[in-house]
C-alpha cells in the first residue's frame, strides 16, 4: 500500500526519521506550503519566504534522488491552505489513508494532526541529541532543571571537548571568558549572502507583505550545500573572535562575530551534531580557541537540546504561563514604532531588517526592558516567536517564557534576567548614541533602564528579596534615603504612564 510522507518546513533533513522509514520506490513525499502555518502568527516576511524556498529547493533535491514529491504551493487553486486538508486531499488522490509523520516541533500542530481522519504513524524526531525520554529521565526527581549539569551529561554522551572523562582544558564552562565588551572595530564582513528565488519573493510580498518586518534585500540560503558554506565562511572568518565579544553590541554591527546559522539548523537544512564537530575541529586543529568553541557548542548541545526538553516536559499550557502576574500590554515600539532609547531602537530595527537579533540583543536589551516594565508575557513570547527567522514553538517559548521574562516560576532560570542600564553601558557602545544619560540615575534624561530596574524590585520584593543572588540588590535600595526612592519610584511611574500613552519614549 502506497502510504503519504510528510516532510514539513522545518523538517528539511535527508536523514529525516519519516524518510529512513520509507520506501523510495513506493511512497509518496507529500510538502505543502499553507496559509494556515503562514498566519498562525505574523511572521516576519523574510521567515515566510526563506521556509518557501527552503522548501521548494528541498522537494527539488528529494526528485532528483528518487523521491515522488505531491508538493502544493501556497497559490495552488485547490489548495486546502492547512497541513491536515492537504493530507486528506492527497490520501484522496492516491486511495490510501496511510499516513507517516516525523513528529512535529510545537503542540499546536501535533494536535492538529492527531484529529486527522486516516490512519497516521508518528515517528519521533530523532535529529537531536537528547530524546523526550532522555530528557525526562534527566529532569526526574531533580529540584532544580538547571541547563548546566544537563550540558555536562550531553557533553560525556558526545564525547565533544572531552578528554577522556574530564572536560578538555579542566573546565566545563568557559562563559567567564566570553564577556569582554564592545571592541572599537569589528573585523568580519558577516554572513555569507545568497541570490532569493524572485518567484516566492514577490508571492510573499503579495500576501505577507504589509507584515512586520522587511522582506528584502534577502540572502539567507535555502539549501543544505548553502547553509554548510555559510557555516564554513564563518568558522574561517569568525570563529575565533567569536567567544569574546559573543554578548557585546556595538552600533551598526547587527551580526558582529556570530554565526546566524540558528533558522537553518531549526529548519533542518543543518545537522547540529554535525556541526558541533566540525566547530570542536577547528579548536583541535588550533584555528580557534577553547573559549569560542566551547561556548558554541554549550549553545547546541546545551541550550538548544534543553530548551527542547524544557517545552515538551512542562506541557501545552507553558506559553500561557505568567508567574509574576505581569499585564501591561507590548509597547508600540516593539512595531517599531519611535523610540529615543538607542538600545532598543537597534534591536528593534535591526529586527526589522534581517529578522535577526543575537541571543544578549534579546535577552538584555528587548527582552529585559519587557520584563521591567511588566509587559504580559503571552504578548512577549507571540512578538519573539513572530519577528524571528529561526523562531519555532519550542526553541522560543522556553528561552521568553522561562528565561527571559520569569513568567514560568523560575524553572529555568533561578533568578530574572534584569539590569539596570550599566549592563547595556558595558557590553556596548549604544548608550553613546542615547538620547537618555546612562549615567543619570533620576531626572528627566535618566536612562529608563535606571528607573524600571528599582521599580522592578520594589513592586517584586516579597517574592525576591530571599533570593540569595538578589539579596545584595535589596540590601542597596535598602540604604538610600527615603527620598531618593521616592523620586526612583514616581518618575518610573511617570515614564510607563508615558509609554502606555503611545507617546514616543
């Protein structure tokens, strides 16, 4: 019996586990680009066309080693513009109702696909590292799921930067090493850049163009030999500055020294195990340092694989989660919007541009202003999971939900990530360009980091002040006088009453 394959958007893998269990000469791949998936958020414009081309490219490559390929594209008349009725129409076409299925990334589309009327085998997705099973019985009988000792135990399972049983250079993590601030110059041209397929382009800008977000100029690439010369340009070029200045900003510089490979390992068109060995290879052959290429692979086999875990261990309802019971809705600014705060209006405006950001770019700039300012995280996470080209459910949600706004409890973090505006002033050259003073702690050019930071801890107190990294902090505010507190407070307040106004801030 001829059974239908599905391969989705961000299942781009020749090795893919649905494909391993097929029958070439028999089977039918079935691809389809939806409405449905392309609105379920408002995705960035140059997310929805890199999925199209990624995908289109990869049912060419399925073709031409064999594969019968039912692909439908998104302006295909008889369309049914969602996952599911595109399953029907094609089980339709060929008599059958045996469907087989690479387990799908997010729950909102593994529910959709568990209501389907035809008979589906789900196979897990076996591209990472750590299964669900690995993974919750890593977590079992824990009190704490911290990602440090899940990272040890990915370590010792690959065998990357190991010698023997101990960790190569005698340290785990060498994070301490990856902080120097903003260098006066930035000595990488960046990314590779590849030609678009002007089809999707202008079939995107048709339907999604009036999302946020700027679908061209577009160079991300959409095959795996493109991804993989991506990836080789930057191991040569950046690799080695790449540990430290991995969490430094610098005006201007969207890309700085990081890789941009995170859209193409989430859509498959890279293998993360793969790749964390040709990174650990250039530290072994003496191009890089132990700093940057352990502080890469922390970031796939680390992070990448614990977030994962995080998203399919808490459940359905992890995104809705809201712990510090924050409402204030997304600030215009985050639109894009004016805004005479340099630091997000980089972030933010790069965003725009490249739907990129780096991981400090979101954490401490866009990600810490929202949690300052109570923003409600629902909001926060469908903003992150929207605007981002490498956003999927279950790569988003846990690193917004968990550890950039606390909403989850402290599950993942074992303290919110917030700072006043020295951390910005620190790790960047933004707050030159700044029309708010970094250095002002109150008064009317105060660095609103400044003011939302003590407001933050005030409005939290009983539920942080025992946190014993956090005590310290208390202990500060603690020690001003009565009035320089009371001035801290009321013009924090003054300032969000401004920006829930809509006036420009």
């Amino acid at each position: 019996m001829v059974r239908l394959i599905l391969v989705l958007g961000n299942q781009l893998s020749i090795g893919l586990h649905g494909l391993r269990k097929a029958d070439k000469a028999r089977d039918i791949v079935v691809m389809a680009e939806v409405d449905a998936e392309a609105t379920y958020t408002p995705h960035h414009p140059k997310k929805i066309a890199f999925t199209f081309m990624a995908m289109r490219r990869f049912a060419d490559a399925l073709r031409a080693g064999g594969w019968t390929v039912r692909y439908s594209k998104l302006d295909d008349p008889d369309n049914t513009q969602s996952i599911g009725g595109e399953l029907i129409r094609r089980a339709s076409e060929q008599d059958t109702r045996g469907v087989v299925i690479t387990a799908p990334g997010e729950w909102r589309l593994i529910d959709a696909l568990d209501d389907l009327p035809l008979r589906v085998h789900t196979l897990p997705d076996d591209r990472f590292i750590a299964s669900h099973a690995d993974f919750e019985g890593w977590a079992e009988g824990r009190k704490q799921l911290r990602m440090e000792y899940f990272y040890r135990d990915m370590r010792r399972k690959t065998n990357l930067l190991m010698d023997g049983d101990k960790p190569e250079g005698g340290k785990w993590n060498y994070d301490h090493d990856n902080r120097k601030p903003a260098p006066d110059e930035i000595k990488h041209s960046g990314p590779l850049e590849f030609e678009p397929d002007q089809e999707v382009l202008d079939l995107v800008a048709r339907r999604y163009g009036d999302n946020f977000g700027d679908l061209t100029p577009f160079w991300f690439a959409t095959t795996a030999q493109d991804a993989q010369a991506s990836l080789d340009h930057w191991i040569t070029f950046a690799l080695p500055q790449f540990g430290d200045f991995q969490d430094a900003m610098v005006t201007g510089q969207p890309f700085m020294y990081h890789a941009i490979i995170g859209l193409y390992l989430n859509a498959g068109l890279l293998d993360p195990f793969a790749v964390c060995k040709q990174v650990e290879a250039a530290y072994t052959t003496g191009h890089a340092p132990l700093n940057a290429v352990e502080g890469f692979i922390r970031q796939i086999i680390g992070w990448r694989e614990y977030v994962r875990g995080i998203y399919f261990l808490e459940g359905r309802d992890y995104t809705q989660r809201n712990g510090l019971d924050h409402t204030r809705d997304l600030p215009e600014m985050f639109w894009g919007k004016p805004t005479k705060m340099h630091c997000m209006d980089q972030a933010i405006g790069q965003t725009q541009k490249h739907a990129y950001a780096h991981h400090i770019q979101r954490l401490m700039v866009t990600g810490n202003f929202a949690l300052l300012a109570g923003v409600d995280p629902a909001q926060v996470h469908a903003w992150y999971l929207a605007v981002y080209a490498d956003a999927y459910e279950w790569v988003e949600a846990p690193n917004v939900i968990g550890m950039s706004q606390f909403a989850d409890g402290g599950i993942i973090a074992s303290k919110p990530y917030i700072s006043s505006g020295n951390y910005i002033h620190k790790m960047s050259n933004y707050c030159k360009s700044c029309a708010y003073r970094v250095q002002d702690k109150t008064g009317k050019d105060a660095c609103p980091f400044n003011l939302l930071y003590w407001h933050f801890l005030d409005r939290h107190r009983d539920r942080f002040v025992k946190n014993p990294r956090m005590g310290n902090m208390y202990r500060i505010w603690d020690k001003m006088d009565d009035a320089k507190r009371d001035t801290v407070l009321s013009e924090a307040t003054a300032w969000l009453k401004k920006l829930d106004a809509g006036d420009v801030v």
